[in-house]
C-alpha cells in the first residue's frame, strides 16, 4: 500500500514551539512564517521560516494580547496588531533606531480586523468599513497614506503571490470586491458573486471565509469555494467551485471539482493540482483542471485519482527525556489542530510543525491505467522527466507491450510538447538576431520545463535499452522505432542519426537486410554522413552496403570529401579518383594523400598510374609535370626512380 501515497509531508518541516508552551502562535502566509508568541512580563517571540535567514527571536514590552502579527517582506519592519484601533511598528533594519511607534486607522468608528504587507515598507490595514493603503516611512516612524476605499467589510483574504486582497462584503458576505496592489498603487477589480446553495425560507446562507481560498493554477489566480452538500438539490455531495479572476475584466465561474462525498474539507494547490482534504475519512483528492471533461460552459472535473491518505508521517522524539532508542511517533494525520494555508502548507499547532505538502508521482503510474490521460497529468507537473521516461519503458516492456496505438498516443503527446518548446526557442532566436525592437523586448527566453523530453532523452532512457530486450519480438521493436521516427516527422522535427543508427543496427541484428534495403531506397531513413559512415562499417556482414553508402553520400552532394575517403580507406584508389574527376574537383585534391594510398596497395602499376595522373595534371596546370615543394611527394618521386627509373619520369614539353 505505500507505494500508492501520492501525497507526503515534507521531510525537513520548519519546527516551532507548540500551542501548550505558548500563549498564541501566527502564520504569515506572506514570509511562509510562523510566530510563537508568550507572553508575561515581556512578551518573548520566535519566527521560524523556511530557511535560517528568515528566523529570529526577539522580546517586546507587554501592552496587551497580539492579535496579528506580521514581518514586512525581507523581515525589515514588524508590525504587531493588539486593539481593533491601532498597529504598531518596529523597525529591524540594520542602523535604524530599534523604536516602537504606532498608528490608528483613520476612519472614525471603524475596527481593523488585520492587515497585510503589500512590499517591505506598504502595507494595507483592512477595516470594517473599508481598506487604507499606507506607505510606512521607518526613518520618520510614521506611515503616509497612499489612498483608502471606504466598502462595508465582513472578513477579507490576502494572496501574496498576486498581491490581491479580497474583501467579503453584503450580509451573505457572498459578494467579493477584490483590489490589486502594485508598487504604491492600488487598483479595484471587478466585483463578483458566489452563488450560495438554496435553501429553504426563511433561512439565509452567509458565505465563511473557512469556505473561501485564492490560489494561482496555472498562473492564473482563482477563487475557491467549498460549497457543502445541500439537501435541497439532488447532489450527491460537496464540490468546490473555482472562479476565474483576471486582472482585468470580469470574474467568471469556470471550473467545479466533484467532491461525492459531505462533511469537513480543506483546501490546497500543489504543483498546478487542487487537493481537496477530507477530515472524516482521512483521506486526500486531487484535481487537474486543465484534463477537460467538458459539461455545457463550465468545466466539471471528477478526482484524477481514487481517494489516498496522506502517507504516514513519524515524529522524532525531542527534548532532554528522549532516548537515542526511543522509536518516532506516528503523527496524527488530519487532526482538527491542523491549520491548512495556501498554496501548500499544513500547520500543526498542537505538535509545532510546519510542512510543505508534496505529491509523488511514482504511484500515480499505477492508479491511472489510462496511459494517454497519464501522459497529459505527468506532462504538466514539475518533477516530471525521468517518471515520464519510466512509463516509455514500463509501457514498452510490460502491460501494454504489442499495443501500438498506446505506444503511438504516447509519443505524439511527448512530441507536441517538445515541438513547442523548439519553435518558442526558435521565435526567440529569431527575435534576438533582428536586433532590438518593441516586438523583440517581449520576448523571454523560454523555460525548458522536465516535459520537454527530447530524442536524447528518449534514445538514452528508453530505446536503446529496449532494443536490447532479449524478450521483446524483434518486430515490435523495430515498430516502436519507426513509430518515434514516424511521430517527430509528423511535428517536422529533425530527425537525430543516432534514432536512424538504433533502427540499422537492430535490423542488421536480426539479418533483416531486406527491410534495411527497402527502408533506405524508399528514403525512410534520412541520408547523413554518419549514417552512410555507419553502412560502411556494415560492409563486413552485409556487402551491398557498401554501395548503398556510396550512393547515399552522392546524393548528399556535400560528402565528395567522405567519398574519397571511404574508397581510399577500402584501396579503391582509382574508384576514387574516378569519382572526384566525375565531380569536377580532380584539379585541387591532395596528390600525396592519392599517392600514399597507392604505395599502400603494393600494387606497382597502379601506384605508375596515379603517379602518371598527377604528372600530367601538373603539365596541364603549371605546364611542368614535377611536384611542388609544398606539396611534400619527395618520398614518392624517389620511390617511382627507384622502381622504374629516372628516364620514366615525364619530361617538360620543350618549346
């Protein structure tokens, strides 16, 4: 059953002092930090974050219970809510004075319900009866205020990500007026309303904030909405209701996940998938929104996987009283003390543990049979190559082996990815090398995901390795060969001369010279130096390849270098130099490297021949047959009076 956890807590989780050592303990979704508060005296507190920079332990005076608690970004200012009137501030930057100084809302009457840091010196004080955006000026210990809005507000919500605040405002609290923060500006977006479930009158719903989460899939911000099972309607359960909020136009309700089931949820994103929490069955669901399973406008998504438990976690025993021996405690998962944040954070407060929720992707492989619906989940998450890699070879070698279709959908879905990655790299050298334009500044440089699986990728983590399989049928592997090949063709990508290699040796590997033949007179496989070398090296085993190299370098019409080459390599002295005169190119070839392949023939009459070529080819050009300086054929020249004599050397033409 372990091996069907796809969802884990992280390994290092942030550890603070738990809820029964402590007065109150926060969480800043901003700074990802947590803040262990005790009071008495002086009030003591801890911030612990992701990482040793971002904790530190500091003591302020007493002036009554903190209600909120926050550090702005990059831990320069603090700023400690302890009444519905007034904030106070302290500074944390370096050689600035260590002073509190406070600040009321200005709107009479009104009561803060909290705040939130927009950038490390604003920061937005949320009322109930508007908002007032402030810039906080720590030299002066003052704040200056940026502009306010005055809207009746029930609660709000803050994502860090986007800088987006959300007021709930009306008295179902069901209409929402978001504003977007941007370096000292404030700007409203376009209100929206959740549809609450009917009821019976004269009974109202309210919408709660526990219902609502905003979080980026992506990169694109939505609303969620837990919207329980209503007994009024035929729903078979709960759902949650995702609401598209762009920048700018308006909100639209675009997604609803079917939970099929009532009771407590909780909500969180992790690497683009929603995962919906269940507390009485203790167990996880998770949601692609972009697997469409279109139903009239709106998007309606059923689990991608079946219902798992979060995998079991244990708690190293701490403190003094704790034996080297003694064994970790199960932590209780799904506990009623856990706390969820977005987009991927659970907190225990009763245990002071912070986790970072993870999905693993391995035991997805074997809860989704369906390998093309697979291949669109894995393709968009982050850590995704070498799983993808794993269910090439896996589909090739086991279940579906002899399944060519699958194998086909499979590759297509990999080659599509890969297309768009080449053509974006492609649009963005283009842009580069025209020089600099408005059109060109757009361009960024695009980001090579883990989804783009290349032939590389392909050839070194999967075929080559399957076509070694003794088990598999020589058929089938030559097959899925073509199939690849057959499938980068149709997205007009490249084919690289390892893939053409891969299917020539497997063929020659089982005697299968025919097909071989067939595959390069139809030009199946695609002419290329590397490949003719290839065929060459083949003549041993198969002698026709030796011409079928031959002909496949001609018809390259670069390769008249190789050409000669190759027939030197195998002797065939006077082939070669027939083959450079049908080109045209006898009158610029090296003499010596001709000569040195003749002597090596021992053959003294071809070795006279070539000799004789050369000669008259230097009476035609320099109207003298001897051999330059600087063409170094001393050797021969000596060689040729040795064996036929100084008088067999070509005289110069007299006048």
């Amino acid at each position: 059953m372990s091996d069907e956890y796809y969802l884990e807590l992280s390994d290092n989780p942030v550890q603070f002092e738990n809820a029964s050592s402590v007065n109150n303990v926060f969480f800043d979704e901003a700074n990802k930090q947590v803040f262990a508060v005790r009071s008495g005296g002086a009030t003591g507190v801890v911030v612990k974050g992701p990482d040793d920079k971002s904790s530190v332990a500091f003591r302020m005076d007493d002036k009554g219970e903190v209600k909120c608690i926050k550090f702005s970004l990059g831990n320069k200012i603090l700023a400690v809510q302890r009444t519905t009137k007034s904030v106070d501030f302290m500074n944390f930057i370096p050689d600035y004075p260590y002073l509190e100084f406070s600040h009321e809302c200005k709107t009479k009457n009104a009561n803060i319900l909290g705040f939130c840091w927009t950038n490390w010196n604003e920061i937005v004080f949320v009322t109930d009866q508007g908002i007032e955006f402030y810039q906080v000026l720590p030299d002066k210990r003052t704040l200056k205020l940026l502009k306010s809005q005055s809207i009746n507000v029930n609660w709000y919500m803050y994502c860090p990500e986007t800088a987006v605040l959300l007021l709930s405002t009306t008295v179902q609290g069901n209409v929402l007026q978001p504003f977007a923060f941007k370096s000292a500006t404030m700007s409203k977006m376009s209100k929206f309303e959740i549809e609450l479930p009917a009821v019976p009158k004269p009974a109202k719903l309210s919408l709660s904030e526990r219902d609502i989460a905003v979080a980026t899939i992506y990169d694109q911000l939505y609303v969620m909405y837990l919207k329980h099972h209503s007994r009024t309607t035929n729903s078979p359960g709960a759902e949650v209701v995702l609401y598209h909020l762009p920048r700018e136009g308006t909100c639209k309700k675009t997604n609803v996940l079917k939970l099929n089931t009532t009771g407590k949820f909780a909500l969180n994103v992790v690497d683009n998938l929603v995962v919906v929490h269940h507390q009485s069955s203790q167990t996880s669901l998770i949601y692609d929104i972009k697997l469409r399973e279109l139903d009239g406008a709106l998007n309606v998504h059923q689990p991608v996987l079946p219902a798992r438990s979060i995998n079991p976690y244990k708690i190293p025993r701490s403190g003094p009283a704790a034996a080297p021996s003694q064994a970790p405690v199960p932590c209780e998962l799904y506990s009623s003390s856990w706390s969820v944040f977005q987009p991927d954070i659970i907190i225990s407060a009763s245990e002071g543990y912070l986790w970072y929720l993870h999905v693993k992707l391995q035991p997805t492989l074997n809860l989704l049979q369906d390998k093309g619906k697979l291949m669109d989940f894995l393709l968009r998450r982050r850590d995704c190559k070498m799983v993808i890699l794993s269910v090439c070879s896996q589909m090739l070698t086991e279940g579906d082996k002899g399944n060519l279709s699958v194998v086909a959908t499979v590759f297509d879905k990999l080659n599509q990815v890969y297309k768009e990655y080449l053509d974006a790299e492609q649009a963005y050298t283009a842009a580069m090398e025209s020089g600099p334009s408005r059109s060109s500044t757009s361009y960024k440089r695009p980001v090579r995901t883990q989804a783009v699986i290349d032939q590389s990728d392909m050839y070194t983590h999967v075929l080559s390795d399957f076509t070694e399989k003794k088990e598999v049928k020589h058929k089938f592997i030559i097959a899925v060969l073509m199939e690849y090949i057959r499938s980068l063709n149709q997205f007009q990508i490249h084919v690289q001369h390892y893939l053409y290699e891969l299917v020539i040796k497997t063929l020659v590997q089982h005697n299968l010279f025919y097909m071989l033949h067939q595959f390069l007179q139809y030009h199946v496989l695609s002419d290329s130096k590397p490949l003719a070398c290839l065929l060459l090296s083949l003549e041993s085993t198969y002698p026709a390849a030796h011409q079928l190299s031959l002909d496949m370098l001609k018809r390259l019409s670069t390769a008249n270098d190789e050409i000669v080459e190759v027939l030197l390599s195998k002797q065939q002295v006077l082939a070669a130099l027939r083959f450079i005169r049908s080109v045209g190119a006898h009158d610029n070839i090296s003499a010596r490297k001709f000569l040195d392949a003749a002597r090596q023939t021992n053959d003294t009459m071809l070795f006279y021949t070539i000799f004789r070529f050369f000669e008259q080819r230097n009476m035609r050009l320099r109207g003298n047959p001897g051999f330059n300086q600087g063409e170094h054929c001393e050797e021969h020249v000596a060689y040729f009076k040795q064996v036929f004599g100084e008088n067999a050397l070509m005289k110069q033409a007299t006048a």
